[in-house]
C-alpha cells in the first residue's frame, strides 16, 4: 500500500478539481499521498495527480493480495440492493432500461431482473460472472470506454464506485447525456461527514488512498450534482448487514499487523464470526439525483 520509495514524486493539483478555487488545505498523509480539503467548496480528496498506470499497479498489488480484503457476500450485500430498488421503484413504477456502473458479479442486476439491465465492470473476472445471469449487456473496462448511448436509460447506478474515479466530473457529464430527461442517477459513497468518520480522522476505514481519491458527503455530492445538470431528490444513510469478522476486517483496513485483524482471523470459520449485525453510522451515504431538464 505505501508508495514506493523509488516511486517519482507526483504533481499535486494546485486549485480544487470541482470548483477550482486555490485555497487547499492538507488534511492528511495517508499510504504517502496528501488528503486536501477546499477552503471554498469544502471537498476533500488526494491532492496527488494519480497516474493511471499508478492506479493499475495499485489494483493488482490488491488481487495478489486479496486475502486481506472483504470476501463479497451476497446476502449482506443483498440486504442494501433491496432498500435501494425499492428506492428506485417508487419512482418508476413500470419497469426500464438501468446500468450499473462498477457492477462487479453483477448483483444488484440480479435485484432489478424486471428491468433492462446493463453492465459495466472494469475487472474481467468480475465482469464474466456478471455476463454469465445478464449476458452481453455487461461491458468489460472503464466507464470512460464505455459505449455513449445518448438518452438511452432511466437510471444509472455507481455504487462504491464514485469516489474511486480519477475525473468525476467528466463522469457525471457522461452519465447525464446518456439518461433521458428526468431519468435519475444513484451514487453511493462513504461519507466524510458523519460523526465515526470525524471521530476517526484519518484512521476513518475509508481514507484508502489510491483507492479511494475522494471524500464526499452530502453537501459536496449535492455541488458536483448540481454543477452536473442534475437536481438531488432524495439522500439517505441505508444501513448496511455484516458479518461480525467482517467489521474486525474493516476496522484493520487490511493492515495484517493490526489487532483488529488478529481479531477478525480469530473469528474467521467461527459461529461468532459468522453473526450478523446491522450497522448504520452514518458513514455511507446514497444520493439520488434528476437529470434537470
Ligand atoms: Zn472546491
């Protein structure tokens, strides 16, 4: 996870990337690369211009070592996927055209099954698993490769996906030409901003750069939104089901040498282990927003 001694210093972004005011305060250095907060629109995210061969190392280095990382488990995630269509069928009561961007093995497709569904899932492992219950409708690479479909779909979906990517905004732009007027886009993040996540600064499980480049919460997701074309309709904190090892695994944030971890291999294959609990800090956030008119 630290960045090589070797590796050359990057450039630094000098202005924010969403409101590009100058005034930047570091927040943190965490894995070598410096967390900012904007003085004027108050974003916070790695001030580090990350290379996109940088990123693609990070990514392998974190399959090889995938036994430090959550497992996925279908069930807990399900309990998340369920609230969330519900969301969305209140608002499209006839079934649609929806495409989950980072669809992973594909299930929250499997959760919207009445729907058109579609795909788009940059690691092809991930995204064959999710091909083999929705076909060729799921697109293997980045969603910046992605075919443009302009006003194609009702709804388009980037759970824990958002703050992963490099340029935001371009993505947002993309996502708005290929929504039909009044068609909806669902972004699920951490949030920044509740209280767990102030109280752990930059201990807070998500401050995982690379992985992670930015940090948002309600009121800066509602600004990128809103400089989008896009309205925010509804936000909300869905609580979240986990495995009890799981919470150990997130609380070491993979690092083995952490007594969380020590804890989550003493409970890994036990009962206790395996007990879920439903946890709701606050720390993720859904926002729904309108593709203004
Ligand atoms: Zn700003």
């Amino acid at each position: 996870m630290e960045r090589g001694l070797d590796s050359r210093p990057t450039p630094m972004y000098s202005s924010c990337p969403v409101c590009h005011a100058t005034g930047l305060k570091g927040l943190w250095e965490v894995n070598g690369y410096t967390i900012a907060r904007c003085s004027a629109c108050f974003l916070v995210f790695v001030q580090n211009e990350v290379t996109a061969g940088e990123l693609a190392a990070h990514y392998a280095s974190i399959e090889a070592e995938a036994d430090v990382y959550d497992q996925p488990n279908v069930e807990c995630l399900n309990y998340y996927y369920r609230k969330l269509a519900d969301m969305i069928r209140r608002r499209f009561p006839q079934p649609g055209k929806v495409l989950d961007v980072g669809c992973s093995h594909g299930w929250f497709l499997d959760v919207m099954k009445d729907w058109e569904c579609h795909g788009n899932e940059i690691v092809a492992a991930d995204a064959q698993a999710a091909r083999e219950r929705h076909g060729e409708r799921i697109v293997t690479g980045s969603f910046e490769d992605y075919p443009l479909r302009e006003g194609y779909f009702d709804v388009i979906t980037l759970q824990d996906v958002f703050d992963h990517l490099r340029y935001p905004m371009p993505a947002l732009e993309k996502c708005r030409r290929m929504l039909r007027p009044g068609g909806l886009i669902v972004i699920k993040v951490h949030n920044i901003s509740c209280l767990y996540a102030r109280l752990m600064g930059s201990s807070f499980y998500a401050i995982v750069p690379p992985s992670h480049l930015f940090f948002y919460d309600r009121r800066t997701l509602t600004r990128v939104l809103s400089d989008s074309g896009f309205q925010v309709v509804e936000s909300k904190f869905i609580g979240h089901v986990l495995k009890m090892k799981t919470v150990f695994l997130r609380l070491s944030r993979g690092r083995q040498r952490s007594p969380f971890y020590r804890a989550y291999r003493a409970l890994d294959d036990t009962a206790l282990g395996e007990i879920k609990v439903r946890k709701n800090l606050h720390d993720i956030i859904t926002v729904l927003a309108v593709k203004a008119a």
